[in-house]
C-alpha cells in the first residue's frame, strides 16, 4: 500500500533532488522512501562488533552520555589552534 505525500523543498534543493534522481535512474520518492527506510534500520539495527577493527571497536560506545555540545567542541578547537 502507497500513501500520496507532499514534500515542500527549495527550489534549489528541489533541482538537485531531481538531479540526483535521474542520475541513479530512479524516482526522487524512491530516493526519499530509501533515505527515510535507512534512518529506521540505522536506529534499529544491531551490528557485530568483532566484525570492525580493532581501533574502531575500542571506541565504540565510547561518548556515550557525554554531556557535551557543539559550542564545547569550537572551544576546544579554538584553543587547540591558535
């Protein structure tokens, strides 16, 4: 079953969307449908962890709780380059 959705974009982003569509030869609502189904399966899905490197495995999980903000980072990066 198919529900008919109205999406408002800017122009700009409207002629891109189109661009893109017609580059991979498809449909721009199949290219949202796609991006939209792959925000759920990022959310939901479970991954193996032994399946990455190793460096990678060490900092997974790594952040989590953090209390930290995108003002905290330009501060740490101001410091660290000036």
């Amino acid at each position: 079953m198919s529900t008919k959705l109205t999406v408002t974009l800017d122009d700009s982003l409207a002629r891109r969307a189109k661009a893109y569509a017609r580059k991979k030869r498809t449909t721009v609502s199949k290219v949202l449908a796609e991006y939209l189904a792959s925000l759920d399966y990022a959310e939901t899905a479970k991954f193996d962890k032994s399946e990455l490197p190793p460096i990678t495995r060490s900092l997974v999980g790594i952040a989590k709780g953090a209390d930290v903000t995108e003002d905290d980072y330009i501060a740490y990066l101001e410091k660290k380059y000036r």
